[in-house]
C-alpha cells in the first residue's frame, strides 16, 4: 500500500486530526491512536451510536468511520512512566499529529525540539484553531468561529447569513491540509533526511477557500455580499430551484454555452440575451423559478442532463445513499463490527496501483496497549502494573 512503511502516533480526538490520520490509516500508514486512559477521545460516545440501544459500552458511527484501520493504546502523558513510553514509540514514529492548544505538549514536557532530538526525521503536525502564534493562538474554538473570522460565513445565505451545513473549517482546512502537509514533508524528508514542525491553522485554511470574493476586495475595492456573488445566488444560472414536487434542482449553467442550453431546454430563448446582465437577474430567477414549478426534480433531472446543462438534483441526507453516482463509487460502504453490519463513509482518493482498504474497524479503548509495550520490551507483569495504576 502506498503508506504501508509509515508508522504514525496519533493524539487526537474529535474530528479534524482523527479524520486526517484515517487518511494516512486508509492507505497503510500504522497509526496509533493514544488517548488517555481517564478521559478518552469523546467522539467514541457522541450521537449516532450503533449497536443495541442497551448495551453500555456502544461506540459512535463517526468514531467508527475516522478510526478505523488504526490500534488503540491508552496513555497517561502526565506520568514519568507514560512519558517513557511515548519516547520510546517517537523514536520510531515517522509522522506525529496533535491537535493540542499551542502550549500544551511544552507544558507535558514533550515539545516538538525534545523529540526532534530523539528523532531528526519525525515530522510533527500540530492542528490548532488559529495556529501557533499570533493575538488568537491561545483562543479556543470550533469551525464557527474559524469561517467567522475569515469571512466565509458572511457569504453564505442571503439576507441573514447562514451557518454552513458542514464542517468547512474542521474538515478542508483542518484536515486535509493537515494530510497534505504530512505528504509533502514525507517527501522533503526523502531529499534532506530531516524531519519537520508543521503548524496547520484552521482559520488559516479557510482563506485560501475566498479566492474570488477576498480578492475581489483586495484587488478593486468590491465588497460582495451574500446572496449576490456568482456563487452565492446572485445569477439565475447558479442557483437552486424548487420544482412541483417541493423538492430542489440544483443548476450551473454559468458559462455561456450551458446557459444558452439551459434556456433553450426550458423553452425560453428570449431569456438568453441576460446572460450575466446583474440588472436583469432577479427576473430572470423568477421566470425560472415559475418554469421549475411545472415539473417535479427528478423529471427535469432527466430532462436537463440529456441537453448539456449542468444540472443535478438537491439530495437530501436521506436520498444520497441511493443515489447511483454514490452508489457506484461506493462512497458508503459496509463492514461487520460486534455491534452488527454498520454503515460508512468510503475512501474518496482513488489510486490505480496502491488504493486505500478498509482493513480493521475502530479499535476499542486500549485495544492494542499490551500488544503494542510488549513490542517495547515491557513484561506482562509491568504491562499489567501500568494498567492498574491508569498509567495504560
């Protein structure tokens, strides 16, 4: 597998650090999950949970979906003893994630430039909400207060702004940049033969996601306002539709071809000569919108894809799993876990020679504790010691 030489210490919880160490698990990385054996990562409780309603000891659908193919070890990084044990896993650690508040491994006793000198080659990824310095670094938060800061939720809705329906920040600020830069360094390391800190802001992350909007400012003075930018519902041909049925369309006819394809499928040609006319566009929704009702979604679904018009319908959460394309691509996927069959999300990076498997579901709390200091060299009887005094 294309990561399957890694092997990656994993001390995050919740989402965006979990989510961007299962990548690296999906495509052979070792990743070891270390939670603490007195407060365990709080994804493993937080609704939906799977498995019988009276069982006690039921786990998370999203735990199980952003921490599989990974081993479990409990650790009590405030001992001497669990520090010892972490030292010992660094020295063979190629890749390291945390997604502390900037301090904390300092405060632990284990900052980046003490393990740096027990192994140059380790590449540490810190995830934080604003980065490691600057007047919020030591600011808490989650992805609201990430795309409120960088502008993003003021672009989103209409009037009133509107929250996201999804983790923007967490997610493609957070977590894929986080695998990104893992990657990149993996390769610098190849070059150099040294590791390197990466600081990854999730504030940071969502600025790059304004291209058109920040730089129109910076560049003209044009302030855009939600609602009224290309991709925001200020044109008609980039818009969503309510059809007969109540439910959405969703069309992307900005171009000029697809517009004029897109005009020409509803039988209103006199609507073309509008194209991009800003004056002209809260009629032109309108005179589309009356058409939308005509038919129910999945008609003109039929109807527009077969004209060349970017199209497709608005899937509620409930509709995506049937829908074919998802089907096809396998983006849910099944696996058996003790609980019974559940449900995931599938891999999404597809590679021809070395693709991502799903080998092992979600590892239970310190699963592979004994498993992994026996490889240390630690007894049972030792093994057995730490786990009595909650140091495992």
């Amino acid at each position: 597998m294309a990561l399957d030489h890694l092997r990656v210490l994993d001390l995050t919880t919740l989402l965006p650090g979990p989510l961007a160490t299962s990548i690296l698990a999906d495509f052979g990385a070792e990743v070891i999950k270390i939670e603490s054996p007195l407060r365990p990562d709080l994804m493993r409780r937080l609704p939906p949970l799977v498995g019988d309603a009276k069982a006690r000891d039921r786990l998370s659908a999203v735990f199980y979906s952003i921490n599989r193919n990974k081993k479990s070890l409990t650790l009590n990084l405030k001992s001497d003893e669990g520090k010892e044990i972490f030292m010992k896993l660094v020295r063979s650690a190629d890749v390291l994630v945390e997604q502390f508040r900037p301090g904390v491994m300092a405060r632990l006793g284990l900052p980046y430039e003490a393990l740096k000198d027990i192994n140059p080659s380790l590449i540490y990824c810190a995830i934080t909400g604003y980065g490691q310095d600057g007047p919020y670094s030591q600011m808490v938060g989650h992805d609201i207060n990430y795309i409120g800061v960088s502008g993003m939720a003021s672009l989103t809705g209409t009037d009133e702004p509107v929250l996201q329906g999804a983790q923007v920040a967490d997610i493609g600020a957070g977590s894929m940049n986080a695998v990104t830069a893992i990657l990149l360094a993996l390769i610098a390391r190849e070059k150099t033969f040294k590791g390197q800190y990466i600081d990854i802001s999730m504030m940071d992350g969502t600025i790059p996601w304004l291209q058109i909007p920040l730089l129109s400012y910076l560049t003209s003075g044009e302030k855009q306002h939600r609602g009224e930018t290309h991709v925001s519902g200020g044109v008609a041909s980039y818009n969503l539709y309510k059809c007969k049925d109540g439910k959405y369309i969703t069309i992307g006819a900005l171009e000029p071809k697809f517009y004029t394809n897109l005009c020409k499928a509803l039988n209103r040609r006199d609507l073309k000569r509008y194209y991009m006319n800003l004056k002209k566009q809260e009629h032109v929704k309108q005179e589309f919108q009356q058409v939308f009702l005509t038919k129910d979604r999945d008609e003109w679904w039929e109807e527009l894809r077969a004209q060349e018009v970017c199209v497709a319908p608005m899937n509620e959460i409930w509709e995506v799993e049937d829908d074919p394309q998802v089907k096809f691509r396998k983006m849910i996927i099944e696996t058996e876990t003790d609980e019974g069959l559940i449900k995931q999300l599938g891999i999404p990076i597809r590679l021809s020679e070395t693709p991502g498997t799903l080998r092992t579901v979600a590892p239970k709390l310190g699963e592979h504790s004994e498993e992994i200091l026996q490889n240390l060299g630690y007894s049972s009887d030792t093994i057995e010691t730490y786990r009595k005094e909650k140091i495992i």
